[in-house]
C-alpha cells in the first residue's frame, strides 16, 4: 500500500503545519457558517485532505452524500471523452452538446441536489485553475442562483488561474509550504512505524529527503517509501534530474548570456507545456541556479519572487521580471 494513502490524515487534528487555516476551517464548520472557499497553495500542503476534513466536520455520516467533488482537470484537458467514460455523469452527458454547456448542466445539476440532513451541500473543484475562463463565467450565474443550498469549494495550487468574478465571491485560504522541521518529524514517526526494528535510513538521507520534498510533504512520502525500498537515498539527487530541470538549466544559460526572450519561452514552456505552476518553475530554477552559482543577490531575488508569486496575480509577469533583473544586476 502507498504510504501517501496510509498516512493520508482524517481529521483535522491530523493535517500538520497550517495551524491558522485549519483553525479557521475548523471554527467554520463548528458555527455552520461557511462561504465559498478558494484553497490555495503548493501542492503537497493539505489542501485536499483538509476540504475532505471539513465535510466530514460539516456532514458527519452524511459528508458522502452531501459532497460532490469535480476534476476540472481532467474534465477540461480530456473534454467529452472524460465525460463519457464516467458512470457518474451518464445521466446527465448530452453527446450533442458542447463540452461548456454539459460542464453547466452537471454543475447546475450537482448544485440543485438538496442536501441531506443539513444546510447546504459542498460541491468541489479540484484542479480549478483548468477551468476556462468560460466555464467560470457561467459558474459565477450557477453560484449566485444556488448559493443558499450549496457551497462552492476551489481547489487549485495556481490562484491566478481564477478569474476576479469567481475569487471575489469565495473567502480565500492559502495553505504555506510546510517547514523542513515538520517535513522531517513526519518522516521520522513513519519510517518508525514501517521499520520499527532499526532506523531504515540515516539522519543524512533523511534530511536529503526533505531538501527534495521542498516542502511538499506528499513528495517526501513518497521519496521516503522509495528510498526504504532501496539501498537509501543516495540516489534522490540522480532522480531529480528530470526533462523539466533540464529546460531551467536552459533558461539560466540564456539569461547569463542576456537572451532574455530565450529565457521567458522556456519559463513558458515549463507551464503551458508541462503544466507546472510558478512555484514549480521557480523551484526548478533555484536547483540550477544552485549548481552554478553563489551569489547572495541571486538568492535574494529568487525569494523576493518566491514571495511575490504567493500573492501576484500574474505569475508570467513575475517570472519575467526577475528573468530581467537577474540579467541586469548580476550578468
């Protein structure tokens, strides 16, 4: 079995490192008084796993009848093949009709449902970002007609993503990267569970781990069960040489030769082409800029970025504008 599905929290006692936000989810479903939600954040966070908290705060018994969850994206990167793959939307899928308007009849549909045994019901967006700014239009109609029946939940490591019509009618909750001590006192409590006879890795492997992981708790799970398997975690430094870190190498080199369009296709290309958000292509461009330099005022701006990115509503700008001042102040 997965350690990620083993271990994956039920409560949310369990979801460890974002005290404030599960305080305020937890005060929300103690009061019943709860508004659309935007959940945002890196992934690996708690994201999910604290909407599922939340129903069953909310629901009880009842979370599974009164919570419906959508994968927008899988909906909008399959389109109707999804559709028509899923029994859950086989009552509702009209061939003839465009993939926006079954998008708006499921919704419309899930949202009408009356719930059971309580006030409202959730329906959820994970992935929301891949929403089209069509489909977020037309959700904006749906969640104004049955906001007294129905909560809306979005789910999406990319806020940008969310057009202001939608962002403005749901309380935003952002769930930070968890700290490399929490990363690494979960870790340990797991691999004493799993190797209770002996220490499974050593401290150093460990901690190789959590600089991997980047504060993602759900990679350094997985890095962990892979690396327990194996002869250690030696090798995490020769896993992490992927085709995306390759393409971040490439854009370091075109910046150092002050090619700056060069440099933006490629941070481009990191998140149209593989889909990775600005926060990703950030971490895979401070792991080059590591290999190859030791400036402080490149570690300087790569956190002023990081820390703007948190909070920008447009990332492209963000990333070329410190694709920019790398070039100027320090090539």
């Amino acid at each position: 079995m997965l350690w990620i599905e083993k271990y994956r929290p039920v409560s949310f006692g369990e979801i460890l490192g974002q005290e404030q936000v599960i305080s305020r989810l937890r005060s929300a479903a103690r009061t019943g008084s709860l508004p659309h939600l935007l959940i945002t954040g890196p992934a690996g966070t708690g994201k999910s796993v604290a909407v599922e908290c939340l129903a069953r705060e909310l629901f009880g018994e009842r979370f599974g009848e009164n919570t419906t969850t959508i994968q927008a994206s899988d909906l909008f990167e399959q389109g109707k093949k999804y559709l028509e793959g899923n029994e859950r939307y086989a009552h509702i899928y009209r061939r003839e009709e465009s993939l926006l308007t079954n998008f708006k009849n499921i919704t419309r549909w899930y949202a009408s449902v009356r719930p059971l045994d309580a006030e409202f019901r959730l329906l959820i967006f994970e992935g929301a970002s891949a929403l089209s700014r069509e489909a977020q239009q037309g959700l904006r109609r749906i969640m104004e007609r049955y906001s007294r029946t129905c909560r809306f939940v979005y789910v999406t490591t990319r806020s940008s993503g969310i057009i202001p019509a939608i962002s403005s009618r749901c309380l935003p909750v952002f769930f930070s990267p968890l700290s490399d001590e929490v990363v690494d006192a979960r870790l340990r409590s797991i691999l004493s569970c799993e190797c209770p006879a002996g220490p499974g890795l050593s401290t150093d492997e460990i901690e190789l781990i959590v600089q991997a992981a980047g504060g993602d708790l759900r990679k350094a799970i997985m890095l962990l069960q892979v690396s327990a398997g194996t002869e250690g975690a030696a090798d995490l430094i020769r896993w992490s040489q992927t085709e995306t870190g390759q393409i971040a190498q490439a854009a370091l080199a075109a910046i150092t030769k002050g090619d700056l369009p060069a440099a933006i296709r490629r941070f481009e290309t990191l998140m149209i082409e593989y889909g990775l958000t600005s926060r990703e292509v950030l971490s895979e461009f401070r792991n080059a800029v590591r290999k190859e330099y030791h400036d402080p005022r490149l570690v300087t701006l790569l956190a002023e970025t990081d820390y703007r990115l948190t909070r920008c509503n447009n990332e492209y700008i963000q990333l070329n504008a410190m694709a920019a001042r790398i070039a100027q102040e320090i090539f």
